[in-house]
C-alpha cells in the first residue's frame, strides 16, 4: 500500500453561525488543506499518482473558496469541519477517474495548532 499527501493553502474569511464565542463575529484565516490518497500499486515510474495532478486538483477546489466570504460561498456553517468535508467531496469527484486510487482524508487547518481532518 503507497500513500501520498499533497498540501496547500488559501485565505479567506467566516464567521460561525449560532455560535456563542468570539469566532461568531466576522475573521479571517490562512487555511492550510492536506489531501491524502492511497493506492496498491505504482505506474511504470514507480508513482501512486502525481503530487501535482492532486496539487492542481486541491488549488482548482480552493480557488473557489480564496479571498472569499465562506458563509456566502458554502451550503453550510463554515466550520473547519465542514470545509474538510466540502473539499473531501469535490476532489472525490475529480478523482472517479483514477479507480485505483481512493482518496484516504482531507485535513483542513484554521491556525497553526488546530485542524479538522474528513474521511469516509
């Protein structure tokens, strides 16, 4: 079994929605998002799949989401949770067509020391 993960990052603002405490009011974040795949086996190079199709996949996803209110972009309460879940579905999708690879989880960081991670 081979894993990878691709990383990177975007920034943008929220606010949480029926939350009593300071992250109720409107702040910004530099959001750091860790996608992770797993596969059995590796092409003819010796690769599970390319850092930088995950990479280009991750920054397609998160250009949708950078310099934006995420309270507006996102169908839920932009939690850091619901954004690792939001990204896991979307690059999901992107990767229907690589069948040997599954994608493991997607961790998404608000600061340095705190993350919420997503899988199936």
């Amino acid at each position: 079994m081979f894993k990878i993960s691709v990383s990177t990052t975007f920034d943008a603002a929220h606010f949480l929605k029926d939350y009593d405490g300071k992250c109720a009011n409107l702040h910004g974040h530099t959001w750091r998002v860790e996608a992770e795949v797993e596969g059995q086996t590796t092409n003819d190079l010796g690769l599970l799949i390319d850092f930088g199709m995950i990479k280009d996949y991750l920054k397609d996803i998160t250009s949708r989401l950078d310099h934006k209110l995420l309270n507006d972009v996102l169908q839920v309460n932009p939690t850091a949770e619901n954004i690792a879940r939001y990204i896991f579905k979307e690059l999901k999708a992107k990767l229907i067509v690589y069948p040997e690879i599954k994608l493991c989880s997607v961790k998404v960081w608000e600061s340095p020391n705190n993350a919420a991670t997503y899988m199936e």
